[in-house]
C-alpha cells in the first residue's frame, strides 16, 4: 500500500482546508485515518474510518473536521474547519489491516503503534 497525501497549506486562524489521501493497492477492507505531528510532539490520531465508513475523531477537533473515505476512488479525506494554530502540524494518511478501529472507552483513538502503512505528511499551518 502506498499512500500520497496533498491539499496542505497555510491559512489564517478560523479558516478551512481539506487534505487528500491517495491510495494505491487495496484499501476499501480497511482501517484508515489522518494523524498529525507538531514540532517536539509525538504523532497523535486526528481521525479515523473503518470500512464502513463509521468516523471517530479527537476530542480537539470533533465539530471542526470530517474525515471521509471514497472506496471507489480509493482516497481518504479530511475536511478541516475553523482552523486553530494549534492545529498546526505535519498531518499523515495511515492504513492498518484490520475493518475495524473503534475508539476505546474514554474515546482514545487506535495509535500510531496500531498503523502499518504510512504516507510522507503534508504540512498543515494556522496563522493567528
């Protein structure tokens, strides 16, 4: 599975920007998601999708992104709302081979442990 992310930029505080992931190889009977890394951070989930299509998000973006999936095309989305500087940060498209990925019971996504499969980033900053 290879993996090319796109659609990073800079963009003022409260402002929007929608990330693609392109996949090649199969991809639609997978778990999926976006992480992201800020500078002397380590790599933390932003959003996953299963198979189905069921989303689960970080508390620090829930109601400000959507991450979505086009299995036909094999792309993976995420539409970024109301962007903050903290948002700031190195974002990366993941694959793990497993259908499922749901959250745990405090709501903590899968971890970067959990995904094989990596793109390079696309850089993501907020100005405020």
């Amino acid at each position: 599975v290879k993996l090319v992310e796109s659609g990073g930029g800079s963009v003022q505080s409260g402002g929007s920007l929608r990330l693609s992931c392109a996949a090649s190889g199969y991809t639609s009977g997978f778990c999926m998601g976006w992480f992201r890394q800020a500078p002397g951070k380590g790599r933390e989930a932003v959003a996953t999708i299963d198979m189905e299509g069921r989303p689960e998000y970080a508390a620090s973006v829930k109601g400000r992104f959507t991450i979505s999936r086009n299995n036909a095309k094999n792309t993976l989305t995420l539409q970024m709302n109301s962007l903050k500087p903290e948002d700031t940060a190195m974002y990366y498209c993941a694959v793990e081979l497993r259908p499922l990925c749901p959250a745990d019971a405090r709501g903590n996504l899968l971890r970067e442990d959990d995904f094989g499969y990596w793109g390079q980033g696309t850089q993501v900053t907020v100005l405020s």
